[in-house]
C-alpha cells in the first residue's frame, strides 16, 4: 500500500495476476475500501470545490491580500488535483476487483455452485 494525503491507496493487486491470489474475502475487502475512500474523497471534493470557488469571488472582488488569495487558491487547486488522481486510481483498482469478482462467480454460476 502507498501512503497518500487522502488515506491509503492500495497498489493494483492486478499487476502480475495477484488479484486471482485474493481470497474471496481479501477480495471483497480491498473492493469495500476503496469504495469507502472514495466516499471521503467526493466529501472532499466538494469541500474543495467550495473552497475555490470562495477563492476566485475573492480574487475577482478586491485587490487587497491578492498574493495570498492566489497562493491558497493553488493550494486548493494543487489538492483538488490530488484528490482526483487518487479517486481514479481506486476507481481503477475497482474496476479491477469487480472484474475477479465476477470472473470467479461466473465460474461457480457455471459449475453450479
């Protein structure tokens, strides 16, 4: 797992067919995860989306403390970018996961199991 400023990101598990050394359970856990943290991270967003957009109605408002209305809103976007990267890494990997996930279904539907 890496570490990253909006919780853990899981390293895709699909690298290399880990994702079929999962077990079911491992499997639904990873999946149930990255699920959550990406629950936070629309909260976030939205925080942020806030955030900014206060931002940009005070820099198009006033002149006064111009330079440090436009570091935090850098700041803001330089973190809303982050949030967005790392979302999309955990939609990946769950797209990854649900992909074993069926696979390993559709074998038990085939089975009878």
């Amino acid at each position: 797992m890496e570490s990253h400023a909006f919780g853990p990101i899981a390293t895709s598990p699909g690298r290399g067919g880990a994702t079929r050394e999962l077990s079911t359970f491992e499997l639904a856990d990873r999946l149930v995860q990255a699920w959550s943290r990406n629950e936070r991270r629309l909260g976030e967003l939205d925080g942020l989306d806030s955030g900014i957009a206060a931002a940009r109605r005070r820099l198009a408002t006033t002149a006064a403390g111009r330079g440090l209305a436009e570091a935090h809103l850098a700041r803001l976007l330089s973190r809303r970018a982050a949030c967005v990267a790392a979302a999309r890494a955990d939609a990946s990997l769950a797209e990854e996961l649900s992909r074993e996930w069926d696979a390993r279904h559709a074998m038990r539907r085939a089975v009878g199991g």
